[in-house]
C-alpha cells in the first residue's frame, strides 16, 4: 500500500522565510518487530501486580542524626528530622509528632537534675548543714 502525503514545511532564517512543499511516502507498515501473536502480552501490559515486582531498590534508607529509616536517598534529606538541615523539623499542625519528640522523651542526663539544684540555689563546693533533731526539752 503506498500513500503519498504533502507536509509544508516552513522555517525564518534571519529575515527571510522559506515555505517549501515536501512529498514524503510512507510505504512501511508501522508494525513492532514483536507480533502480538508471538507476545499476547503485549496487548495489554499491566500497572498493577506484574510492576510491582520490579521495585528492588529502596528509596529511604537510616538516617544519622535520628537513626529512622527517612533518610531519602535522591531527595538527601530526611522525612523524620530535617537532615541535614540544623533545626530538627517540626510543624505546627503535627501535635502529637511534637509530643514524641519533645524535652522528657529522653534521657535528660542534665536536665532532670537542674530542678534539685534550682531549689538549693545552684549551690556548689560546699556542704550542707546538717539537721539536729529538736529535742523534747524545748
């Protein structure tokens, strides 16, 4: 089956323009070189199950400030934490995320005596007067 068909082509070349006419045939079939009666599953190739098989790489992967697996690996920052940024992330509309994060989650090695020392006066290189017992003769 030969077709002919007329395609203007036109282009400016600084000042000038140029329209021509050009004939081009199409003589080929416009047919893959896998026939669909070999590859019947060519026909339809599926988004769903059959894709999901090919996913072996990870997109995430642990991160070093907070050790969850957030790290993304194109992205370079991480969901979790912000990292590499210097502020922990943190949004207003994440209450309960905050909560999980906040001061009294951890260890507070420094923090959880500061409280006893506060009521003291934050005394230091000294020793506490000692207490007597009041006794019944006054």
């Amino acid at each position: 089956m030969m077709e002919n068909r007329c395609v203007p082509v036109g282009f400016l070349d600084g000042l000038n323009s140029y329209n021509k006419l050009i004939i081009f045939t199409f003589n080929r079939p416009r047919v893959s070189k896998y026939s669909t009666e070999k590859y019947p599953r060519l026909l339809h190739v599926e988004t769903g199950t059959s894709s999901f098989g090919k996913r072996h790489t990870k997109t995430h992967t642990l991160c070093r400030r907070c050790g969850n697996r957030a790290f993304h690996r194109q992205h370079k920052t991480c969901g979790q934490c912000g990292y590499p940024s210097a502020k922990l992330r943190s949004y207003e509309w994440g209450q309960k995320a905050k909560r999980r994060k906040t001061t009294g989650t951890g260890r507070m090695r420094y923090l959880k005596h500061v409280s006893r020392r506060f009521k003291n006066g934050f005394r230091e290189n000294t020793v506490a007067v000692k207490k007597t017992k009041k006794t019944a003769e006054e």
